[in-house]
C-alpha cells in the first residue's frame, strides 16, 4: 500500500487483474507482465508504465509493511480489504480507482453503518448558518437511523458528526490521513468520541499526513460510501464541491442547501442548484425522501396553513368579498358587486352571519372586526388604516392544484 | 366592462366570439346567441349561463360607461383595447380570459415598456433580505434595459418598483383595483413617480376597489405581460406562487431566489425549486440569462478565483505538496513522497524555487513562508498552529471540467 500513492489508478488496474501478491512481485522484478502493458497502451492517455514502476520501486524500498500494521494495531485500528467482512461493497463502483485497503478505528462496523448513509459536506470556513444547517442535519439524519458520513474538517463536516453523535447514532470520518493523525488537532476530542460510538476510517498507511491530492482522492470514498451527498454550504471553489462531482459521477443523489444569495459560502450550491444537478434540499426529511426506499422514507409534504376563510364554497366566497368592512351594504348592493342573484346572495348571508364572518347593523350588513383584520405587512400596520375589505393577497389561497383542501384530505 | 367581473371567462368568450356591442345587445335582451349557449355546454364544467346573464344584466343595468371613462380621463388614464396601438399583444395569449380593456396611466408607453421585461414578485410581508434582493433586482435588470413589471404591494413589489426608478427605468405597476385608486395607500408618492416615468395599469374601471378574486386575477397579467417571472421570497402560501403558476401555465419563464431554510419567506421558493418549475436564480444577469435572446443576453460565467497555484504542472504540484514547511527535506526523500523519479523531482524542485514557492536551507528544501499560509477557516488559525505542508481542502482547485483554466479563455 506504500508503493503508489492513495486513488493510483494504473496500481488498481495492477492490483485488480493480478492480486496484490503478484503486483508487489512485478514491482521487486521491475518488470510489468506484458498483457498489462499491452491493456494500459489502450487507454485514452496510456500512464508512462516506466515512470511509474521507477517510482512504485522506490517508494517500495522505502516501506515496511510489517511496521505499518504494527503501528496501526498499537494506536487500535484494524486494516480491512476487498473481500473482509466488515468491507462496504458498494465501494466496488469506483473500479480501478477503489481503495486497495481501508484501516479502521473506532467500536462501530462499517459496512453495517453505511447501509443506509447521507453525506453530509461543505465549506471548511462555513457561516453560522451553514454550522447550524449541518448540525440540524446530522440530528436530523441519525434520528431517522440514517449514519452521518463526512470528512471531519472544520466548519460543516464538524457540525454534521457533532449533530449526529448528539442524537447518540454512529457517525463516519474519512480521513485523508493516517487514522492515527489526528487532523485537524482541534478536533481531537470529536475524534475520540467517534471512535467509541463510531468509525474514523482511512486509505491512507498509519502516520501518513494529508496533502491537497490525498483531500481530493479521500472525496470520492465520502461520495461512494453513501446512498446520496447533500452539499450545505460550498464557495464556487471547494472540496465539497469536488465531492460532489464523485456523488454524480458515481450515479449517487446530490442534494444542495440553498442560502442567502449574498453568501458567497452558498454560491457553489446554487450553482449545483442552478445547473439542475442537485435536488434543492431544505431539511432532513427532504433528503431522506432523496435517497430513501420508495414509499418507506417519504418526506411528508409541507402544506400552507389553512385558514377558516377556506373551508368556504366558491359563491360564499365572492359574497363574503363584496360585505363591506365599515358602513354597511344591502343585499341587494352586495348582489351586484359579487355578481350573483339575489337569492344566492341573501342564502350565502345568511350562512355567513350563522358562521360569525358578518353582522347585521341598521344600514345593512358588514364585516365582524376579527374577520375583517387579516395578518398585514408590518409596515402597512402602521401607515395605512385598512381601506373598504381589506384583502390581503399574500393570504389568498392559491389554486386548487397547488394546495388541496385540507378537507379532502381522507384520515391516515 | 362593469357588467362582469375581471376574468371571467365566459364574457371573454362571449365578447371573442361576437365583439362588444353585440355581447352589450345580447344581455340588454337577456337572451344569448344560441350557438353560443350550444358551444359552452360542451365545455368540461359548463357554466350556469341563465346565472351569468341574470348577474351581468343586473350589473350593467347598474353601470355607467359613460362616466366610467369620464373618471379616467379625468384622473389622466387612457383606456387600450385589443387592436389599440398601445396594446400589447402577449396579452393575447391569455385566451378566454384576456382583459377586455385596461386602463392606463402613465408617460411611458405600455407596448413598448414590456417588450423586454421581466417580472419581480414576492411576499409583501418581506424580509430585509427579500427587500434588499427585489431592489437590486430592479436595478439591475433595469441597468440591462429590462423592464420590471409587478404589482406595486409592499414588500418586494415596492422594493421591485424603487429599484427600477433609481436606475432611471420604466417600471410598470398591474394594480388589482383602479387606477385612480391608491392601493396601497402609503405608496402613493411611488406611484405618483411612476406615472412619471412608467406606467400604472389595470384591467378594472375607475374607482373600483381591490377583492382578494382581484388580486388574483390581476395576478396572470403580471405573468402574461412578460418575458419571464422572478419569485423573490413567497411563504407556503402566496399570492406570489399565484403568479408563477400563471407564468408556468402560459409557458413563460420561471425563476426563483433561494434563501436561508430557515426563514419562512423563502420555502414557497424553495418548493418551486425543489420541484424543478423554477430556475435557481442568484443575480439579475442569472435572470437576463433565462429570458434573454439566446447569444445576446448570456450571463457572464462565475469563475472561482484563481490562485497562482493552479498555474503549475501536475508533476510540479505533486513536488510542492511533498516539499515539508518547518524542517527541510533532501530531493531523495520528497522524490519518494510525490512517487516521482530523482531527476523529474530536481527539475520539479529548480523551478519552484524560481518561482519563489521554496528554498534551500542546509537541510534540504522547504516552503516558504507566504506560500505556507493559505486562506484557513477563522477558528482554525486560532485552534491549532499550522502542521506539516498545510492541505486546504477548501482551496483545492476543483476538477478541469468544472473550472476551466481562466488562462485557457481567449481574450474577449
């Protein structure tokens, strides 16, 4: 595992055609069986096999494999490969570029935790609100026994593993370090609560530190370990994003957070959103619904509040529009301006005085207070004394099609 | 006009099938052309036409034409029908319920103002946010020649429509009720600037007051009058969502802009996303984008900021990111850590050192200083002291595909 660097891909190529066995042979021999050869000179951009047996070979020489697992079982990690128990198959999508090995520390079981996981992922420098958003999600998550799968950084991952370890489910780290380096340092604490109720997990040997390409490779274990990716908050040039392209290259689902469009920290996820390449996402439930079992995990719809107002027939309705707030009107009066006959009118007043939406003065009849004061723009309180019937469009129930009458509604 | 009320669909086929005086005739007589009668009752849901007549008879025998259009002249409206120079005609695309007439006040030329607009909706109880977004909207589409079109509410509307103004731009205000009435009432000051510079419209006669069924009906216009519609924030329940299913409807363009998940004023928005009938719309360019003349009207890419970084060969970063910030490192030891060969590492080192990312020390190769010291996350610079050479996910450049080399673009 020393030879090639982590997500070497002509070394899974390798690897996967002959064992592991027989590639660390070739190496020592430095040479490559001729097949290989002949298959890697196929691909669009043949790698240079010369370049990277020399480079295989050296770093090879350098590496002690028995003092790896060594030092991985002292700090108290296990190494698990293809084919191990505790091995998460779905990993097997990345091909030639899937991990030849993973080592893992922490009480939970892998594989078992990322049956049902969501990655959660996002900017290291994240906002408030995307703190927030990531730890409401990880609560969120665990509670419906979904495990939290990030990368541990500051900001949103941090959030997310917290969120999800508060909720006491078990929770993923994939580090792009050795799982005996505690990176970042801060986070040591978070780590070893991790590693009681869940796992750090990593491709890399132990006492390997991260590099800016081990980050990038690290992505696409996060992207591949889960049913699905939710992006909370990304600037237009992050890692989150990088994971992202993993999550839709590996034909997993992509949720975004939206936020403030003042917010560079959400412009890489409106960009995603903006492009249709992730679904918008809004809460937990939202993306359960995302990546859940078909009718097991659907998100319940978000309905609009419903007001007495519109439990109302049609007629009734427009009969109630035309009854003024003050004064007072006749029927006849209130006939023509709801467009009705008279008949109609005097039954639907009727109906509206028993239901206390309207009063009979001596003029006429008119509006009761309560009905007649509609929730108002704050401002508009204060600048304008309501005119004749106050309608308020912001309240007016839209179309039948958009918000069903919670009435037809049949009980569950 | 006073016989039926805005939007009634069958006085719109009433009037499309035999012209206004001979409908006036008709209900004088109370008696509709028997084709006429034979035509609706093959619709889906046939209206009740003894009712229709009886309620539009009554009505008419109530209206006054005459001093309708006096009231308007007076007040110094104009009223346009179907046919008018000023007319325009997208309304035609309505169908049945396109207005029979609209009353016009203002300077700027209604045909004229929405051939190119765009319309800004959204809650009227608005955020700060929602304020502050609707405004630099109206700016700027108005700085691109756009015309902003909406209903003059408080809120975004208001906001939408003072926007426009500042950028010296038509703006045109669809009001639910007449246009000599003031609705709302402390808007009368923008109003008075619009009649000014825009125009204010509406289907309804003089002195007529706005209902909640107005509102709604007004509601399509705005969304027929232009080119595509902008929901700006819209609770669960708005009349802004009203719009945007009209602008669907007639196959208009539908944007919407995201907010925080947390604020209620942006959910209505966030479902229209999430559903994908709206585009994630972050800037007025985002909007011109969307309804713009393909090629003229193209929203400039958003580019990640560059940093000098990027500009290296994959060979050379690998060598930087082996190359230690504290201690040194001899050219052997950093040629195993990158997995390259000696001699592509030397030559990988010889030309980071020019270029001012390393130097020697009598130890071998390290960073220097200002190279080490990348944009961190504010809590981490205060958490931890920066470790071996400092990865920052977040400032990883991100996948070719996704953020083309900004050196690779031809100069304009």
């Amino acid at each position: 595992m020393r030879a090639a660097d982590v997500g070497d891909v002509t070394m899974g190529s390798l690897v996967a055609a002959y064992g592991a066995p027989q590639a660390v042979e070739a190496i020592r021999a430095r040479t490559l069986p001729p097949e290989f050869v002949a298959g890697q000179a196929r691909h669009e951009r043949p790698p240079n096999l010369t370049a990277c047996l020399n480079a295989w070979y050296t770093r090879m020489a350098a590496a002690n494999p028995a003092a790896d697992i060594e030092a991985g079982q002292r700090s108290g990690a296990r190494l698990i490969i293809p084919g191990s128990p505790e091995w998460p198959t779905q990993l097997d999508q990345l091909g030639r570029s899937r991990p030849l090995g993973l080592w893992v520390h922490g009480n939970a079981d892998l594989r078992f935790s990322c049956l049902r996981s969501v990655a959660v992922v996002g900017a290291r420098a994240a906002t408030s609100y995307g703190s927030h958003t990531a730890a409401e999600f990880g609560v969120g998550l665990s509670e419906s026994g979904w495990t939290v799968v990030s990368g541990g950084a500051f900001g949103v991952d941090g959030a997310a593993h917290k969120g999800a370890l508060a909720a006491g489910a078990p929770t993923v780290v994939v580090l792009a370090c050795g799982v005996d380096v505690c990176y970042p340092s801060a986070h040591e604490p978070l780590f070893a609560e991790i590693k009681e109720k869940g796992v750090l997990i990593s491709e890399c040997p132990p006492g390997v530190h991260p590099t800016r390409a081990r980050f990038l490779i690290r992505n696409r274990l996060i992207a591949a370990l889960s049913r699905g990716t939710v992006v909370v908050e990304a600037a237009l040039r992050s890692g989150a994003l990088n994971t992202a392209t993993h999550a839709l290259s590996l034909n997993r689902h992509l949720g975004a957070v939206p936020g403030p469009i003042t917010s560079a920290m959400s412009a890489g996820c409106h960009r995603l959103l903006r492009e249709r390449k992730a679904v918008c996402i809004t809460s937990p439930e939202d993306m359960i619904d995302l990546v859940g079992v078909l009718g097991d995990d659907l998100a319940p719809q978000i309905r609009a509040p419903a007001v007495p107002r519109d439990r109302l027939n049609e007629p009734t309705k427009r009969v109630l529009d035309a009854v003024p707030s003050r004064g007072g009107a006749g029927p006849a009066s209130i006939a023509v301006a709801a467009g009705m006959s008279l008949d109609a009118t005097l039954s639907a007043l009727g109906g509206l005085a028993a239901a206390g939406y309207i009063e009979r003065i001596p003029k006429g009849w008119r509006l009761r207070k309560q009905t007649a004061s509609y929730r108002k723009a704050p401002d508009s309180t204060a600048l304008e004394p309501p005119p004749a019937p106050e309608p308020d469009p912001a309240e007016v129930p839209p179309p039948p099609d958009d918000f069903p009458d919670p009435e037809d509604v049949p009980p569950a």
